[in-house]
C-alpha cells in the first residue's frame, strides 16, 4: 500500500518520468526475476522494494502529462473493485457463482441502456471492446443466417460495411467469424474519416456485386485514429430501410450520450442495433470493463446458440446465468468496477469528467493552432487531438520517440490520408493548458536538433 500511495503522489505533483522505455530484457535482470521464481519467499521489505522498482518504470497514466492512449486514468474506487474481485473471484457464468456481482453486472447493463435509452433492451459485459464487438457481429450474423452458428458460412457470401477508419477489431471480428477480411466492404468517408452516407448505397451495391449479402453496418463513435463521429442517423435510416443490422462502435466516445452539451455528436444511436462501449475509456474504470448493449434482446439472445436459453421457461430471471449472453465463460466481476465509480462520482461526476476532457481538448486545439509551425487536420470531436510540427512525417515519429525517451511527455501517433501525426487523448483531468503549452515548447526544441 505505501509503494501504491507514493506512486500516486508521484504521478499526481507531475514528478518524474511519464514513460520508461528500458527493455524487458533490463526490467527482467533487475527484478532478479529467474532467482525469484526459484526460490519464492518474496515478501516484507523484498516485496516493497520490487514493488517500489516496477512501478516507478511503469507508464503513468497517473501522471498530468501520460496524453497517449484512450485508457481511463482508473478511479481508485475501481482498482478497490479489482483487488476485491481478485480476493473473492466469483465467477460470473453462472449465478451461483457470484450473486452479488451478477446483480451488479445486471445494474449497469441497465444503466447503460438508459442511456440510449433503451429501457426494454439488454446486454452484458465483456473484457474488451474487440470482444463486444465480436459479439455483436455475431448477434448480426445470426440474425442474417440463422444456420451460421451450426453449419458455417459459405465462403465469399457476407459482407459487413464498414468505414477504413474503423478500429481493427472490426475487421479481426469478422475474419475470427470465418468471413474472411475480404468481407468487410468500405463505405467511403471524408478527410477526417467520417462515413460520407452518400456512399452508403454505393457500399451495398459493391457488397451484392460481389455476391455478398450484408450482415451489418459498423459506424462509429467515434474513431480512434481523429476521434470523429460517424453520421449515426443518416447510418441508421439507411439501415432501416434497407433492414441491415447496424452497429456502433461506440467503445470510445458513447460516453458522449451522458451529456445534453455532446448528445447531439450522437444523435440517431438509438436506431442502432447493438453498441459497444467500453467503460475502460471514458468511464474511469480500471481495464477492462465493457459493455455490448441490444435493443432487442430475443436478437442478443440467439448470439451463441439457436435455442435461446433467455427464453427458457426454467431459467429464472432473478437469479440469471450470464453465459449465454457472453464469449467468455470464467469473468471477473465487471459491474462491481463500473459501479463503484458511480457510486463515489455520481452519474453528474461521469459527466462531468467526459465534458471537462472534451472542453479542454477543444481548448488545447485553440492553442496548437494559433502556433506557428504546428497544424490540426481535424477539428476535436471529443478528447483525441491531431496534431504535427512541420512538414515531414519522419519528424513526427522522431519527436515522439525523442520525447519518450527522456520521459517528459508521451504521445501516440497516426496516419490520416497519407500524412503522420502525432495524436493525443485527454484523459487525465489534471493536464492543464500549461502542460500542452510546455509540450509545445519542448517539441520545437527537438525539432531544433539534429538526431542523435
Ligand atoms: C479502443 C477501441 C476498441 C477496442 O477496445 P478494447 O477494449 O481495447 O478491446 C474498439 N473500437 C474503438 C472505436 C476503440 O476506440
């Protein structure tokens, strides 16, 4: 606990590095790590110390200037649900297993669909956004071919359109599927990687011209290359009227819905068929945790199998076995996180991290702008933020690197139409324009420099 604490004091007054590149080789070396495993007895003072060490190089999301990746600087309250989750580690397939953390599982799956809202739908939690959204291209597909989960599919004979900005689980999704990646048929986008719904029709006559019959359409909201959302309601009437299922992946950005200054980035989700959304993202809970939502749940119910046990007149359901709903079997108890985040935040607390994180990227754009040298290909939509200094791509990724390796700052990079940027998401609440103007400064400074 006091190695916890001073990591959290560390990150928290921005004191030392944010990202520790030493390779595993050298981690492995100084943790002693052979020896341990062959002689055990770590504990006291060796375990502090261990502890001490690993967290010190680990990246620091903790820490005002970690700018990198989509993933939640967890409330404590949800690292609390994992240690409890870790000492009691019940189940979660079935009831019996884990009647509190079912119950719990069932009250944020609610809470989730009143979002949308979808107060007649359902759901459940999965470990990861890639599995949610399998598991709703799975719900598409047997919705489409109802034979699929028994006999197969033949090959070349489905589709699933998709925009290229996509994330790549969409498209793993499809290939684990058996559909094969050819399958996924690209809907055309703008420069930012918007889907452009005059392409929509054009998508679906590709998809039959090659003989494929469409399961679904993915949009999303919003992507993780530029953080921009697809146009959901124009996506979502185009599917009903052709009856395509249409899901959205909105793992990053459905947090969007909690708040009536963002739901308009939003609007048209509740035409949707089924939504991922990961709670590990906006949500402040500790990895994983997320969520597959079904407006209609006789669909969800036939995902994994054709006799739909939701139906069951045996099962009761206040007492519901959750595996015929998910993947996975074994899961940990993802609703305890969420909710304990909840409990400590409010629902008005979760909004107000998710508005206060897109405020402050629009914030941060202004500024990056107005300096010379820096450009912004797209206007932030949410709390990811592209940006490049110069004109060269090569120099992006050398800025990038250099800044890591002295641990100052850590980005993430992207490509969008060609050119590389660098790319930063707001999740920390305690990155302050100071920090970015600093980043700014620093980075002119590296580009100043020959490389070493
Ligand atoms: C992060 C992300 C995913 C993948 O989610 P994991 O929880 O990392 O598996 C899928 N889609 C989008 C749009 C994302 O941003």
């Amino acid at each position: 606990m006091a190695a916890l604490v001073e990591y959290l004091d560390t990150c928290a007054a921005g004191r030392g590095r944010v990202v520790d590149l030493t390779p595993v080789s050298a981690h492995l070396a100084s943790f002693d790590v052979d020896r341990w495993i062959a002689t055990g007895g770590m504990e006291g003072a060796a375990l502090g110390a261990f502890l001490a060490a690993y967290l010190e190089r680990s990246t620091k999301l903790h820490h005002p200037r970690f700018l990198a990746h989509q993933v939640a600087v967890p409330h404590p309250y949800a690292a609390l649900a994992d240690l409890v989750a870790g000492i009691t580690n019940n189940g979660m397939a079935v009831f019996e297993m884990g009647p509190p953390a079912v119950a719990l599982e069932r009250a944020m799956v609610r809470w989730l669909l009143a979002q949308v809202p979808w107060p007649d739908g359902s759901g459940v939690l999965t470990h990861g956004g890639s599995l949610a959204n399998l598991t709703a291209l799975l719900c598409a597909r047997a919705r489409a071919n109802s034979n699929a989960w028994r006999q197969g599919v033949a090959a070349r004979s489905l589709a699933v359109l998709a925009p290229a900005s996509c994330h790549y689980s969409t498209a793993r999704a499809v290939a684990v599927m058996g559909l094969g990646t050819d399958a996924v048929i690209p809907i055309g986008t703008d420069a930012a990687g918007r889907i452009e719904p005059a392409d929509l029709a054009g998508a679906l006559r590709r998809a039959r011209g090659e003989g494929r019959r469409p399961i679904a359409v993915v949009a999303n909201a919003c992507t993780t290359s530029a953080g921009v959302y697809d146009p959901l309601r124009a996506v979502g009437e185009f599917c009903q009227r052709e009856g395509i299922w249409f899901h959205v992946d909105g793992c990053h950005g459905a947090g969007a819905m909690l708040s009536p200054a963002l739901r308009a980035r939003v609007d048209g989700i509740d035409l949707a068929d089924s939504i991922a959304w990961d709670a590990h993202k906006m949500l402040r809970t500790s990895a994983l945790c997320a969520a597959v939502l079904f407006r209609d749940p006789r669909a969800a119910a036939q995902t994994f199998q054709q006799q739909a046990v939701y139906f069951d007149e045996s099962q009761d359901q206040d007492r519901p076995n959750l595996f015929p709903l998910a993947l996975e079997c074994t899961k940990t108890s993802l609703g305890l996180k969420l909710f304990l985040v909840l409990a400590a935040l409010g629902e008005g607390g979760l909004r107000a991290h998710v508005e206060g994180a897109c405020r402050r990227t629009a914030e941060f754009h202004r500024i990056i702008v107005a300096r010379p040298g820096f450009q912004c290909p797209v206007e932030p939509e949410a709390n990811i933020l592209c940006f490049r200094y110069g004109t060269q791509n090569g120099e992006q990724e050398r800025i990038r690197q250099a800044l890591m390796a002295e641990g100052s700052f850590y980005l993430s990079s992207t490509m969008l139409e060609g050119l590389r940027y660098l790319r930063m998401v707001v999740m920390n609440d305690h990155t302050t324009e100071a920090h970015i103007v600093a980043l700014l400064t620093r980075i002119e400074q590296l580009a100043g420099k020959p490389a070493s």
